[in-house]
C-alpha cells in the first residue's frame, strides 16, 4: 500500500507530489497521530484525505515528531509548498 499526493485542483487530483510507501508511513505514524488528536483529521493508506486549508497542523505536526529521515524532508517540504502557494492537497490512499 501507498499514499500519493497531489495538488487539489478544482476537488480532484492533479499535478502528482510524493508518494508515501509502507515503511515511510509507519515512520510517520508518531506525526500522523499527533495530527490526528489536534485535528480529528486520520490519514490512512486506505482512504482519500482532501486538504485544501488546514495545513499548517499538519507541518507543525511533522517537525515536532521528525527523526531527520528524508520523508519528513520531502513531506514537511511538499506541505509548505502548497501553503506558500495557496493550493490545496490530497493524500489518495490505495
């Protein structure tokens, strides 16, 4: 299983960002969780997550519970693209 992420364009996914393989996602399970109880807000490998606000949690959440690895850097940088740039994300589950 895998997440992908994609710009969120018009409520449908465009423009592919990253993708999130099995061992990466459970690195990122601590941020994920901590996303979780801040926002009631779950991404899962199985289900489609859209952001199109609401992503700053999400970064906040990343670089509080990062352990240097480069899907953090890739995710945290991805994220803050899309702020930056005021578009949304979604992370597609398979």
């Amino acid at each position: 299983m895998s997440i992908d992420i994609h710009k969120l364009k018009n409520g449908r996914a465009e423009d592919y960002l990253l993708s999130i393989n099995d061992s990466e996602y459970s690195e990122l399970s601590p941020a994920i969780e901590m996303y979780k109880s801040k926002t009631g807000l779950f991404i899962d490998q199985y289900s489609d997550l859209k952001l199109s606000s609401g992503v700053l949690p999400l970064i906040q959440s990343l670089e509080a519970t990062s352990n240097g690895t480069d899907i953090y850097a890739s995710l945290i940088n991805v994220l803050k693209q899309s702020e930056s740039a005021g578009y949304g994300i979604i992370f597609v589950g398979d």
